[in-house]
C-alpha cells in the first residue's frame, strides 16, 4: 500500500463512500469565524483543518515545496485557497487538503475552483468519482 493510500484508507473508512469537498478562500476566513461563534460545528472543523495544513506548507523544506493541485506550481502560505475532502458528516476527524495557487484560485468562480479540483481527484484518487449536489439545509423533504 503507498503513502497517499495509507492516508486516504481512514477517510474512507469514516466516510462510507459519501465525501464533501469544501473550496475555502482566504476571503472565507472572516465568515468561518463568525460562524465558530454562532456554534457552527463544522465551520470550527474547517479552521481546524486550514491551521494545520498551513502549519504543514510553512514547514515544508525549500526543495519539496507545496504544490497546486490544478496547475503544479509551488505555492506560498499568503496566496491560495484550500480544498477540504472528509466525511459529509459533523464528526468528521479524516481530511484530505489540496492547495490551490493565487493563479488558480484567483481568476475564477468558485464553481470554476471546485470543477478543477473535482476533475484532479477524478484523475488522482477516485476514477468513479460522482458529484451530487447536496439538498439545501435547513429545509425539509
Ligand atoms: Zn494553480
């Protein structure tokens, strides 16, 4: 089994199948907090998470640098956004993080960002990948 296996084996276990993939923007960071505040478990879950890999990135050595998931360029700790992969649930512990540079993340939507990432895991990960957009919360079937 290789690294990248080894790490993504309990994500699927929390998972069963059903995973969320979350694009967060620098500019998300203030909505993020407020949210915390409110008592968003989820949204605590995502800073959690945001800390930790740029923790990761800054301490990464000059010569395996952090690379984009969509384009392959080096990226800094100040100019992109992240892509979080874990279970679609509130207890979610497992997380896949793939950084996006400032090119990428800069000059599109976020639709645009979360296609591109869709497409690398499609290609990297998971070939049978199916994208299901979620019911809106908050409202009843
Ligand atoms: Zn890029």
């Amino acid at each position: 089994m290789d690294n990248l296996n080894l790490r993504i084996h309990p994500l699927h276990t929390e998972a069963a199948g059903l995973l969320t993939c979350q694009v967060v923007r620098f500019s998300d960071v203030p909505a993020l907090l407020l949210n915390v505040a409110r008592g968003d478990v989820r949204a605590a879950q995502t800073l959690r998470t945001l800390d930790q890999f740029l923790t990761n990135v800054e301490r990464a050595k000059p010569q395996e640098p952090t690379l984009c998931a969509t384009c392959d360029r080096s990226v800094q700790q100040s100019s992109f956004a992240c892509a979080i992969v874990s279970a679609d649930r509130d207890d979610a512990t497992q997380a896949l993080v793939f950084a996006i540079c400032f090119h990428c993340a800069g000059t599109g939507s976020l639709a645009s960002i979360k296609a591109r990432i869709e497409d690398f895991l499609r290609e990297n990960i998971w070939p049978e990948l199916r994208v299901i957009n979620p019911a809106p919360h908050g409202g009843r079937a």
